[in-house]
C-alpha cells in the first residue's frame, strides 16, 4: 500500500533526493503542457509569489517508485506528477541561463550543484531528470547548452516552445527581482510526495490517479498498459519500435484513441463506445496468442492500412486511385472492414482488383445512402457485423470469394430494409425530390461528377457550390423559374439539377443576377466541365432544372454502380455457409437478423428494427426493452420504428423472437436460416463489338413523376433538413 505522503517543496524534494535520477517512464503521455495555458498559471503563481514572500502554492501530487540500481544511484520512476516536474525542470534550464546572462555565477551554480547533475555517479545517471523517450534529445540539447542546433521541427516540440516562453517570462521579471530571488520561489511551491513501495500496483494506482484529473485517453491507458511491466531498456526498445510509429501515424492522442477504436471492432466484430475502449483493449489483449512484441507488430500493421486509407497514399496505384475518391466522403464508418480488407491483401489472399472493387462497393453504398437522405446511425456499427458475416462464409468456403460475399451481404441481404442499398430507380426519384443542397455529401459528388472521364484533373478544393437559379429570387428569376409560389421556387432551387461548381469570385459576382448574365460569368472558366452544357441553354427553369437531374443522375449512377464492381450479374448470388448459421426473422412489425453460436448464445444484430415497447405490454420483456434503450443499444430512427444500435445477446431463438415480436409463446419457427439458392456460375458474355456513334447515344429516360409541393405537413418534412451526416456514431 502507499507509504505515508509527505507535504513538501518541489525544491526540497529534488534537492533531499541527490543521487537519484527521476524518470518518466515511456509508458507516461507525452509532455503536453502549453505555454499559454497550464504554463502561464504556474509563471503566474510565481510572480505572486514573488510579489508576497508570505505566499505558499500547492503545485500537486508527485508519486514515485524506487528502484535501487547501486549503492550510490537510484531511480525515481514517476507515476503521476511528470507534467509538473518536467516543466519544473525546464524552468530550472530557463532561469540557469538568465542568470548566467547576467554573470550571476553563483545562482547559476547552484541550479547546476543542487537542481540540475548528480556529480559522483554513473554516466547515464548525470542527468537528475530522464524525460520521456520523445523530450529526450531536446532536453538534452538545452542542459548541455546546444539549443542553437535545434532543428526546426525540435523548437515546435513542447519542450523547446516552453523553455522559449518560461525564459522570456523570467527575463521580464529579472529586471525587478535578483535570479536567486526567483530561485527561491521553488521553495514556497509545495507538493505532495507519495512514495510507492515494491508491493503497490502502480498501474492501478495509476489508472485511478488519472480518473480523478485531466482525463487520458485510451490511447495513453493502452500505452501504459502495454509497456508499465517491462523493464526499462524493454520499454525503451517497444517504444522506438513499435509506439513512436503509431503516434508519427497520429500525432493527436484522440485520433490514436479513435484508431485503436476501429482497430477493436475490425478484430472482435464489435464497436465500442470511446469510453470503453480502454477496457475493451485489456480483454482483447489478455485472450491474443503470440508475445507483446507480435502484437504490437500487428497494431503497427494494422495502423499502416488504417493511415493509407484515411491520410494516403497508399502504396498500390491502383488501390490508391479508388481510396483517393473514398477519402472525399470522409467517412469513418467502414474502416474496420477495410482496413481487414487491406490486411487480407497484404497477406496475398485478396487481389489487387478484388481490394479495388471492394472499396468502390463501400464508396458506392455510403454515397447513394447519403444521397438519399437515410439514417446513418446504425452504420458504424453494421460494418463490423458485415466483416464477421463475410469472413465467417469464407472460412467455411474457401471457393467463395471475399467480393461476392460481401455483396450479398450488403447488397441482397438488406434489399428492403433499413440498411438497404438505394437502387438506380430509387435514385432517379430521390435526386428530383430531395433537397440535395442540405445533404453533407453533395460537394464530393459534384467533384467526381466534374472529374470523372476527365483526362486532366482540376483542383476543385478552392470551388464554391452555386445556385443557378439563386436562392434568394428577384422580380426576373420569379418571372422565369416557372414556379407559381415560394415554396415552390425553393423546392426546385435546391435541387441537384440547379446546383453546380463555380470559383469563389465568380459565386459572388453572379448573386442573384439573370441567367444571361451568369453564362457570361461561367464562360471564362471554360476548365470546370460540368458548366459546359449549361452554356448551351437559353433559358433556364423548373422544366430545364429537372431535365438536369435526371442527367446527373445518370452520371451518378455510372460513378457509384449499383453492383459496386461491375460483376457480370448481381442476381447470381452464391450459397452462404455460414461457419456459424444465421436466421432473419421478417414480420409486419419486425425486421432482424442473428447468429447463433450455440443453441444458447443468439446474437441478434446491429441494424434489426421492431416496434417499440407500449407501457401495458409484457412487463419482463418491457424492462429489458427499457434497460437496452437507456443504455444507447435500442434507439428510434428516422423512420420511428426502434433499431439495435449494437448486437445484444439472447439464451435462446425463442427468447429473441418473443422480445422483438412482443408475444409469449414458442416463437423459434418465426426465425429462418438465411441459404440463398445455389446458381451455377454465369456464362460469359460475348465479347461486345464497339459501340457506333449511334449507338451510343443514351437511352430514351425513364419517365418519373414528379411529385409537387403542397402547403401543409409534406411540405414541413419535405423541406426539413435529413440526417445525412457521416460521422462515427458512438
């Protein structure tokens, strides 16, 4: 257990501790104060306390553990506390070299006898303080004196940006007070000094510590979790090899966090809230076969394809040219199940064109959903499960391959559900209806309208979305547009077909001008292609804005293929076994799929809907209902019916049906295991002739009716914006 604290000065305890070495473990976050910030307040207390030398300052808690190395050295690892002593140490350097600017030898000496060296030791321990492994060197640099051959890159490091900050504060007070003055501020900063003993668990102690104060992330819980055990020169050794990659791939602790997030779920087939990764991690770690050091080798790697998906490039040009138009959608969503598919590549059991069509078919089901306005919530979650599907059929099939799988599980299986995939003909009645202008992924569509076929790409990041018909009408637009009402107008200027590319100038010159006027404008940018047809019109309206959607549509449809890889025929779908069997269940009032494990482990999926739970229904059944939706499992969606935002588990497929269908009873039949019909394998298509000039003009257009706005409620839900962000849900 711990010893007993001690209230003390910061000074004294350096000073009582001579030939001891203090350490910041490399398992501790990195240094992270900011001048700005946490810094200022203590060069304020400072300042106070030269102001009023009656003054005391409770500067926090420093614990340690002892490790004997010798007779005459000792080492002082820090658990908790290396923020404040680090930066006790660099405002230590800051005020040695004021004072010897000033040709106080004595002061100067001081810091360096009492503070800075332990004289009569061993080499490596010469140092009083050994900062985490990524200070090292800058803070090296600065006690020998060699801060002129800071790189760059070192003098933003937060070391170097506090020593700068701290020394120019210390200067500004030396004008009024003596160097050994300031000095002797330290011993009127006090804190609490716990010391550990061999006995004491200091990753708990840690881990507790730190609930209390600013919160870690979970990448900082896992680093220390990972590396606390070890002895020094391991942790060392781990943290050059394997972390300080990790954190060049995410300098930001909470993007380490997040990845480590995906990294879970693309291992365990589960999503975890943030706030449970940390102890999600630990489970997962404990279960894996194989040394610390092969699983941190597979963190890195896994880390690897999470950074060329997302940051790029990656190496395969190819696989680089499908992830660069994916990054466009910025979605997080499906990383687990394409950094799997990444790591299935690497390994030589995908090819380079199945990884490629993979990420066209994610790209292509995220997009027509978003352009349709679906709920997302669920997604984030889903993409998991699909991984467990598509490797499950696959371990138990070997023949069936990874692409097929996964477009039967995402395409065929969800066909009329919830996380169905919108169709070409879904699409052409959505794009004339929906308010595109609202949608979130309406400006990396137009991008890769205006840069598909293109034989040069434009640089379309400084392009501004435009109105053709604006916004805001003028007396000749309301003239023109054919509209009868405002409501109206607004429904067809916010369509798709009235909205294009344009320089940011040119959107602030055209305003609400006519169209005359604004093909003037359009012309001298000749190199956005997409302008090119509206040049040719005469007039421009409601019939001509139509005309126009059903035209982008078109493009949109060949962009984002509805196969998401062009496969000779989606309705050639191929038997699923599933190594472990998984049931749907479909009734007018419930929509589900499970797996079972075993005749007592039914795991129902993320993304089944049932209705939810009145306040006279079964009461047991209501509870848990109660019980999951508190906790964020169940929730309503958009369209109002309750989702499962994550699998839950059930003793039973009688016990799941009777909670989704609301019924008592034996209830297993209603459950189906999910066979698909086998299908032989389709014959090739005869190689096609080259299409003539005529033949190739488009096919004569579906005709859609469209319906027109109404006063009243439709018009309410048809002009409120739709739930089309895609952001990693929680």
């Amino acid at each position: 257990m711990l010893k007993q604290p001690v209230r003390t000065s910061i000074s004294d305890f350096i000073k009582t501790t001579m030939g001891s070495q203090f350490v910041i473990p490399v398992y501790q976050r990195n240094y992270t104060w900011n001048p700005e910030k946490e810094t200022a307040k203590l060069m304020n207390d400072i300042q106070s306390l030269l102001e009023d030398h009656h003054r005391n300052h409770f500067l926090g808690i420093i614990i340690y553990m002892e490790t004997r190395v010798s007779t005459m050295f000792r080492q002082l690892q820090i658990v908790d506390g290396q923020q404040r002593l680090t930066t006790t140490f660099i405002f230590l350097l800051a005020l040695k070299r004021v004072a010897e600017e000033k040709k106080d030898r004595e002061t100067a000496g001081m810091i360096e006898d009492y503070y800075m060296y332990n004289r009569h030791t061993v080499s490596e321990g010469s140092l009083r303080l050994k900062p985490a492994v990524s200070s090292d060197d800058v803070y090296a640099r600065l006690v020998y004196g060699s801060a002129k051959e800071l790189s760059r890159k070192e003098k933003e490091s937060g070391v170097y940006r506090n020593y700068d900050y701290i020394y120019r504060r210390i200067k500004e007070l030396a004008k009024h007070y003596r160097p050994l003055e300031i000095l002797d501020t330290l011993s009127r900063l006090d804190i609490l000094e716990f010391p550990l003993s061999e006995t004491d668990n200091a990753q708990q102690i840690f881990e507790s510590i730190n609930s209390a104060g600013a919160p870690l992330t979970s990448a900082d819980l896992i680093r220390n979790y990972v590396l606390m055990n070890h002895p020094d020169e391991v942790q060392e050794r781990y943290y050059r090899m394997y972390w300080e990659p990790l954190e060049e791939h995410f300098p930001e602790s909470r993007k380490l966090e997040e990845f480590f997030r995906f990294y879970l779920a693309a291992k365990t087939y589960d999503l975890l809230n943030r706030r449970d990764v940390y102890e999600g991690f630990k489970v997962f770690w404990n279960r894996q076969p194989g040394t610390t050091e092969e699983k941190l080798r597979e963190i890195n790697s896994y880390a690897r394809y999470y950074y060329a998906i997302y940051e790029g490039p990656a190496e395969n040009e190819g696989i680089e040219k499908a992830l660069r138009d994916f990054r466009r959608s910025d979605s997080k969503m499906p990383a687990p199940f394409l950094m799997e598919m990444m790591h299935l590549y690497e390994d030589g059991k995908i090819s380079e064109q199945t990884m490629v069509a993979e990420v066209r078919l994610i790209d292509s089901y995220l997009t027509r959903r978003a352009l349709c306005g679906n709920d997302t919530s669920a997604l984030s979650r889903y993409f998991p499960t699909l991984l467990r599907s598509v490797l499950s059929a696959n371990r138990a099939n070997r023949k069936q391959d990874i692409l097929s799988l996964t477009k039967v599980n995402l395409i065929t299986y969800n066909r009329g559900k919830s996380l169905a995939m919108p169709t070409d003909d879904q699409l052409r009645i959505q794009l004339r209806e929906i308010n595109a202008y609202s949608l979130s992924c309406l400006r990396p569509v137009l991008e890769r309208i205006e840069h598909h076929g293109a034989t040069a790409m434009v640089d379309t990041s400084d392009l501004n979305i435009e109105h053709i018909m604006p916004q805001n009408p003028n007396k000749w637009w309301k003239n023109a547009s054919g509209t009868k009402d405002e409501d109206e107008y607004t429904f067809y200027a916010n369509l798709i077909g009235n909205l294009t590319l344009c320089a940011q100038y040119d959107n602030s010159r055209m305003g609400n001008e006519d169209f005359a006027f604004k093909k003037k404008v359009l012309s001298k940018t000749l190199h956005i292609r997409m302008n090119t047809e509206l040049l040719k019109k005469k007039t421009w309206n409601k019939d001509e804005i139509l005309k126009r959607c059903d035209e982008l549509c078109e493009m949109i449809i060949r962009i984002y293929p509805y196969n998401g890889a062009n496969a000779k025929k989606d309705e050639h779908i191929i038997r699923i076994q599933q190594a472990e069997e998984t049931f749907s269940l479909n009734a007018p009032t419930v929509s589900a799929r499970a797996i079972r494990h075993s005749d007592k482990d039914i795991e129902v999926l993320p993304g089944s809907e049932m209705k939810a739970y009145g306040p006279r229904e079964m009461k047991k059944n209501r509870t848990v209902f109660l019980d999951l939706s508190e906790r964020g499992i169940l929730h309503e969606n958009d369209t109002g019916r309750i989702q499962f935002a994550q699998s839950w588990h059930f003793s039973s497929l009688n016990e799941a049906a009777q909670f989704l269908m609301h019924r008592g009873g034996e209830n297993t039949a209603a459950w189906k295991a999910e066979a698909m019909p086998v299908e032989e394998t389709p014959e090739e298509k005869p190689e096609q002739k080259e299409e003539t000039a005529e033949e190739k003009k488009p096919a004569k257009k579906k005709t859609v009716r469209v319906r027109r706005p109404v006063r009243g409620k439709r018009e309410v839900r048809r002009f409120t914006k739709k739930k089309t962000d895609t952001s990693v849900t929680e």
